[in-house]
C-alpha cells in the first residue's frame, strides 16, 4: 500500500502520586530501541492527545531526536472532561 494509517499509544501506566503534594513531575522515556522493530520507514505524526484520567492538570510531549528536544505538544490545562487532540 501507498500510505498507511494507525494509532500508536506511548506512555506510562504504572507510576505513584505522592499524597499532600501540590505538583509532581513524572516523566516517561520511550527509548529508539523500543520502537524501532515496529516503526519501519518514515514516521509522519499527525495529532496527538493526553490522557491522565482525573490524576492529571497539564502535560507536554517532547520528543529528543539528534541531542535536540522537540516539543510536540503543551497543554498546560488539561482536563479529563473535555480532551484536546492536538494537530500538528
């Protein structure tokens, strides 16, 4: 085929928020490893969206390709009731 389409989730789903704190970084890694067996040829990202269910307020995805950090998306008021998906 030509073209192709699909939806790929990238994340971390097993991580612990700590109680009486007002903020809290977690970040997840992907490294090229990971993806490289199932990602073949160019990869052409169209949207994106976050997903915390009621645990999060705001959220980016960067992405580190040749020691340069892209950011691809910054929703600094994220809300589980009404989510964003972010075109590129």
């Amino acid at each position: 085929r030509p073209k192709d389409a699909d939806v790929l989730t990238i994340g971390s789903v097993n991580f612990t928020l700590s109680p009486n704190r007002e903020s809290e970084t977690i970040m997840g890694v992907c490294p090229n490893n990971c993806t490289k067996n199932i990602l073949l040829g160019p990869i052409y990202v169209t949207s994106a969206t976050h997903y915390m269910h009621l645990a999060g307020r705001k959220m980016s995805i960067t992405i580190k390709r040749d020691d340069m950090l892209i950011t691809v998306t910054n929703e600094p008021t994220y809300s589980y009731y009404s989510p964003q998906v972010i075109t590129l």
